[in-house]
C-alpha cells in the first residue's frame, strides 16, 4: 500500500506553479473523442485521472502522445465503437463523460457507473434525463449505462435541470455539439471548467454560447475539427496550497492562477487573519502569527465556496482559536476525514451536514487514511501543521487530482516521503499513452 510519511512542523515557503485544473481536463479529454483531427491541448495535468482517460481513448482507437511533460496530441479520427475497458472506467467519476462523447460521436455508449472517491450518493440522474431529452435511449442495468440514440444521431432539445450540476451540464453540453438542431440548458452549473469546456469545444468549431451563465445554448454542428487549446489553471489545487501557506504559517507565492477562480476561497482565508495579494496571474498568502475561527462556511454551487475546498478549510479550522462551523451544502458525507482529524487531537463534531470544530488544540503525528481526494490533500496539511511523524495510506487518491504533490510541496519547505507499493498493480502507466 502506498503511504506519505509527513514529520511536522515546518513552515511553507517559495514559489509554486500551479498545474491545469483536473475539473476541466477529465472533461476536455473525452470530449476529443467528437474531434475529426488532431487536438493539441496544452497545460494538461499529469494526474493519474488524466492518464486513466488517456488510456481509454487509445482502447477505443484514438492515438495519443505527449509532445512535453504538460502537452498532448489526440487524434481520435481512427476511434471505433466499442465497449470501453471496465477496470479502467470503473476507478473514475468522470468515465461519465464518455456517455455524452461517445453518443455524439457513434450514436451508441456503454460505460460504467462512475467510480472514484465515495463521499456520498451521487446520482447520475440528470445526466440521463438530458440524454433522453436529446432523443437517446438511456437504460442502466448492471452496473453499466446503456445509451443509443435513437435516430442514429441526437436533436437538440431545452432541459432544465432540476438540481444544478456540474458533471449533468458538462456531459449534456458534450452530446449537444454534433446535435441537430439547438440545445438549451437551463439552470446550468457555472463553474469556470464549464466555461473552459466550452471554449476548448468552440476552439474545436462548435458552437457553445453562454456557459458561465445559467442558460447554455449549443448550436449543432456537422463536425468538430482539430485545434489547439490550453487548460486553465487549476482552481482548488491553488486553494489547496493557499490553505497549507495559511496553516503551516507559511509565505507562498501561487503562480500560474485565476484569482478572480479563488475568490471565495481568498475571503474565507482572509476572514481567519491570513494575508492574501492577488497579482495579474498570481496570489501571495502569507499565515498569520494566531488564526482567527470562522462562524460559518458554508459549500455552495460557483461562485460560491467550493465543496472541494471544505476538507482542507477544516483543517486550518482545527488550528485557529474558538469554535467554527461548516456546512456542507453540496454532497451528504463529506465528513468522513473528521474520524482522521480526531486520531491526531483534532475537537470535531459532525451531525449530518453540520460540522462544529473547536480549535486551537494542537494537532499530533498518527497513522491516517485519505478517505478520498480532497480529504487526502487536507491529512497532508494536516500533517505538516502536527507535531511528530504522520502516515498517510491509500495516497492513490491524491494522486487522482494533484500533480507531483510531494515533490511541490518539499520545494517549499515540507519533509515529506513516498513510500510505494512496488506490487501496485492499480496504477496506470504513462508509457501507455506516451
């Protein structure tokens, strides 16, 4: 099992470059699958969800290379419908992406139920009602999700969605692009990886208006072609660092950003006394000498606090004096990691989507898991900001969503070693797709 032994209590400092946001690519890199030509995107993050889609593009005929560490080129014109590799679907969330490319693409999709972190019930639900709008068949059975459009092609349809949702909105804008006819998504999701799906798509020769907004409108066309295209940079990886500046009671300069993304994450950090500069394309935090509590948080759809960021928020929370509370407002058991903060002396009580800290109590070094993702990255901080040693298991779920996070994080300052299984056979190559 793969472990991050972390000794505490160094303070972050220097400069780290922020990598393209995860959100956008594993959405972008199945949508090339519409592409007749050869995409080059650019600022792509080298996670292994990234390199897990990768290679489900190559099981379906699409060629795949990398031209440097942060660019590729995708050439999907040899793509073929077929069932896509389950044991390679099944360890992601965003394989759901595949329904919307691969019916816009053959007329046809079969893909797992998503995978990935297990934070909570999370329903595809809207996702099959915009397909069925668009005039697939959509039945799941099985474990798998079945769709066939069925005239041979999907039409253009007006959706609402009944809950706003980030993954429903991006897999429907997906479909609609080769669509007959004009699409409209009401109550969309207006996150900025919507926006940027949308601009990689248009780059592409579709016709994508509005994202950002709560109404989307796609214009189909015939056929999508090749281009360029660059990722944004990666928003909750930026706040993932901003909070370890915070806590550790660092200096760091975050390069390679949208503050205008990190606003809401930059105003909760403000609020508990931390030092925060926006630049043109960078952000300066610096942690206080005492953090102040927060009264409440609350995780709220773009463009307010993101859900993302609630594990690491609670961790600083635990430092800072007084009694905070989170509530959690998008998934229903997001606090699974306060059981890890409470080995290492952490006040934490949950009741259902409430999470009350009390603060200001040191923190010590304990053998920890990362629950998922995120709550991964927040036991790392967690780590760093604890006296004595701590290990952390199950790491295979930071290293969905963060690139070279130890390796950043030791440039500034952090003491932290890898320690990997060499009999790991869960882990996806590079030099499959490379």
């Amino acid at each position: 099992m793969d472990q991050y032994t972390i000794h505490g209590g160094t303070r972050l400092h220097g400069e780290v470059e922020i990598s393209g946001a995860k959100n956008a690519a594993v959405a972008i890199i199945p949508a090339a699958l519409l592409v007749q030509g050869v995409c080059r995107i650019e600022n792509i993050p080298r996670i292994s969800d990234t390199d897990t889609l990768l290679t489900i593009l190559v099981e379906l005929g699409a060629r795949v290379s990398y031209i440097n560490k942060s660019t590729i080129e995708i050439d999907c014109t040899g793509a073929r419908y077929q069932d896509a590799p389950y044991d390679l679907m099944r360890k992601i969330r965003a394989s759901y992406y595949l329904i919307g490319s691969m019916l816009g693409r053959f007329g046809n999709a079969k893909t797992t139920m998503p995978g990935g972190c297990n934070f909570g019930v999370r329903p595809i639900d809207q996702h099959i009602k915009g397909m069925r709008a668009l005039g697939a068949q959509v039945d799941v059975k099985n474990g798998f999700v079945y769709a066939e459009a069925l005239d041979g092609r999907l039409h253009g349809a007006r959706i609402y969605l009944d809950k706003v949702s980030v993954g429903a909105t991006m897999n429907i804008m997906i479909a609609a692009v080769l669509a007959q006819g004009r699409t409209i998504i009401e109550n969309a999701a207006r996150e900025p990886h919507i926006v940027d799906l949308a601009n990689f798509l248009n780059s592409m020769g579709a016709d994508v208006r509005g994202a950002g907004t709560d109404t989307i409108k796609i214009n189909g066309v015939e056929s999508l072609h090749g281009g360029t295209y660059s990722i944004i940079p990666d928003q909750i990886e930026a706040g993932t660092y901003m909070v370890a500046a915070a806590a550790t009671g660092g200096e760091v300069l975050i390069t390679n950003v949208i503050p205008k993304h990190l606003e809401s994450i930059s105003a909760k950090l403000r609020e508990t006394g931390t030092f925060v500069e926006e630049y043109e394309e960078a952000v300066l935090v610096r942690g206080p000498e005492k953090l102040h509590r927060v009264n409440n948080l609350k995780t709220m759809p773009y463009p307010g606090f993101p859900t993302d960021m609630q594990p690491q928020f609670g961790v600083l929370l635990c430092l800072a004096e007084g009694t905070s509370v989170i509530t959690e407002g998008i998934y229903d058991n997001r606090f699974k990691y306060v059981n890890e903060l409470r080995k290492m002396g952490a006040e934490v009580q949950v009741d259902g989507r409430v999470c009350v800290i009390d603060g200001g109590h040191k923190l010590s070094g304990a053998p920890v898991h990362a629950c998922d993702l995120r709550a991964g990255a927040a036991m790392v901080i967690a780590g760093m900001v604890a006296g004595g040693t701590t290990v952390i298991d199950d790491v295979h779920f930071i290293e969905r969503g963060y690139e070279r996070f130890v390796e950043k994080l030791n440039a500034l300052g952090a003491d932290i070693t890898i320690d990997y299984d060499d009999g790991d056979t869960d882990r996806v190559s590079l030099s499959s797709v490379s």
